[in-house]
C-alpha cells in the first residue's frame, strides 16, 4: 500500500505555521507527524498538499493508495506501537490515484477527519502520550559530565539525538527531545515537555515550548508555552509572558475568524511563524501570534496579533519588502549550509501575497 498524508480543511487554523508547510511537518515528541507515520507504517509517506507547497512536498501516486488526513493521527495514539492494528484499520479505505483532487478528498474523509485545534496545547498532549519510559543518549552527541550538565528524567525521558552539543551547566528535566545538530548553551534550563528541533541553539530558560528547528534562542531571557517555526531568532534578553495578570484565559488570534478567540487555557506564550526575528530585549504579550518573516523591535509591548511580513514594535508596524525579506532568508540560510531554493523562494512570495490581506 502506499500510504499519503493530506490536509484538513480550513487549513487558516494552523496559521502562520501551515502557511509554510503541510500540518504533518508539525513536530511532536519523536519527530514530525509524517516521520511519526512513516515509523508506524515502516515506509515512506507523501503529502497531498495545497497548490503552491506542492513543489516543495510532492505527491506519490501509485495503483493504490490510502489516504491519511494529518488530524486523524490522533486517533491512533492508544495504538502507536500496535502497528499491525493500524494498518488494518486505514485499509479499510483505499483511494485510488485518479481520485487526486484535494477538496474532493477533504469531502470524502470529513466524517472521519475530526475538528481540532491541533497546535499547543494538543501537540504538547502528544509529547507525554508518545514518550517511551527509557533515556536515549546518541554516542555521536558531546556532554561533558565533568562539567556537570544536569538531566533529570524522573517526569520523562530525555531524548538527546546525533551532533548534539549540551555545555556545561545546562539543566533538564524531561520529558525533552533535543534533535540533530541542535546546541544547548552553557546554563540553559529547559524544562519538560519540550522539543527542540534539528540545528537550534538554546540558552537562557525554556519552558514547554516546540522549536520546529533550525531557530536561535541562544541567550538569556524567559520562553514559555509557545512554538517557534523555522529560521526564527530571538534576541537577547528576549521574554515572552505565557500567564495573563489576572489568571483569566489567554485569547489568541484564529486566522479563520480574524478575531481574538478564546484558547481556554490559562497557560499559553506566543505562537512564531518562519524567518521571524525579535531584537534585543524583547517584551512579547501573553498569547501573541507572531506571523511569517516578520521584524520587531523597539521598546514595550507590541500588539498581540503581528501580521506576516510586518517590521517594527510597539510604536507601529509598516510592511516588510518582499525582496530585502527574501534576501535576509538566504543569508540565514546560507550559514547553515543550505541554499535557498527556486521552489522555496516561489513559496515564500506566493505567502507574501496570501498574507497582504491580514496586512490591510
């Protein structure tokens, strides 16, 4: 069987993260959704995305294929080392590749594909759901234990994957995923449940947050409840607040109904679309969210909803131009050894023009 992931409907949900990539790309405890998928089912999966990520996530298409919507992985989570089980339960619908276009598909699954706002708080129910009762340490990873890093998995395990650099003093507690390449700097606290994605670096203190990956938090300041996307920096000195003075609920804005919605939870930090960048410290409301390629500074708190491609703070924001925004991303880039591609810049313009209206 061959085995493709597609995309809920009202996608808007998941802004500004999905505006960059398919759902499946979020990461959870383990990895991504799709690498989660791709362990259970022992091959690859493909996505069946919208137009313009298509070049970057190609569909493959064979004589018969099953059809997987992102949100319904949750079903499986009673399940997840019973992969024989989950399989026979996804054969029951098989779709064959002439049936390819994604709304009508969408339309198909819509009495299985359940409803959900599958961003913080869910994805951090994941990261408990998913942990295995064990420690893992990668032989290729460097830990000085004469230098006394502390790791704590009384809570949860500690998953410390290849070329990963923790220096000395740092604490964790678990349960907390560090990826490939990622450095924890000297006397960093990162508290549990955390996943820190492939090649970030990370100090000051951490606390229940998500950082897709390749993303600096590197100095001191506080993070906490939030998710950080791709190519995102974050000054020094940096501090987000994840709890209203009043206790009350933390409201937050839905791109589906460009309006402030309550989360209903207490405890909730920022949410940071790609290659934004903050400047030194940074002040960042309870329940920002933060859009694509955006630039902040100034003093005081900036509004709680940041349009993407937006650059200023707390005194006002004007648009950012897309080709200094491009060219800033390929600087980024670049020094992480990765070339900016043709598909991925078409992507990046085509979530410049997508957003202007949020910019209006």
């Amino acid at each position: 069987m061959n085995y493709i992931i597609f995309e809920p409907t009202n996608i808007e949900r998941f802004y500004p993260f999905s505006l960059t990539r398919p759902l499946g790309e979020m990461r959870i405890f383990g990895g991504t959704i799709k690498e989660i998928w791709e362990k259970i089912l022992n091959q690859k999966v493909s996505y069946l995305t919208r137009s313009y990520l298509s070049h970057l996530y190609p569909t493959k298409w064979e004589s018969d294929n099953i059809l997987i919507p992102t949100l319904y992985f949750t079903e499986f989570i009673d399940f997840i080392n019973e992969p024989d089980l989950i399989k026979k339960k996804l054969k029951k619908i098989s779709i064959k590749s002439t049936e390819c276009n994604l709304e009508e598909i969408q339309k198909k699954w819509s009495s299985v594909a359940k409803d959900s706002n599958l961003i913080f708080n869910d994805l951090t129910d994941l990261i408990y759901k998913l942990k295995n009762n064990n420690y893992f340490l990668s032989k290729k990873s460097t830990i000085d234990c004469y230098k006394s890093p502390l790791l704590n998995d009384d809570d949860g395990p500690i998953i410390i994957e290849d070329d990963v650099t923790i220096m000395e003093g740092a604490m964790i507690r678990g349960p907390v995923q560090i990826c490939k390449g990622s450095v924890i700097k000297m006397g960093a606290k990162i508290y549990g449940p955390t996943v820190i994605g492939p090649y970030c670096k990370i100090g000051g203190e951490v606390s229940r947050c998500i950082f897709l990956g390749y993303s600096n938090k590197a100095h001191e300041g506080f993070l906490g409840d939030s998710i950080i996307g791709e190519w995102c920096n974050i000054g020094a000195g940096t501090s987000n607040s994840n709890l209203k003075n009043n206790y009350d609920n933390v409201k937050m804005w839905d791109y589906s109904k460009n309006c402030f919605k309550d989360t209903g939870k207490q405890f909730l930090g920022m949410y940071m679309g790609d290659h934004t960048k903050c400047s030194i410290n940074s002040s960042i409301n309870t329940g920002s969210t933060i859009g694509v390629s955006c630039n902040i500074f100034g003093s005081g708190f900036p509004r709680n909803y940041i349009s993407s491609f937006s650059w200023g703070g707390a005194a006002g924001f004007k648009q950012y131009n897309i080709e200094n925004a491009i060219k800033t991303a390929k600087i980024v880039m670049k020094r992480r050894d990765i070339e900016m591609s043709q598909e991925y810049e078409l992507m990046f313009r085509k979530v410049f023009d997508m957003t202007q209206i949020y910019r209006i």
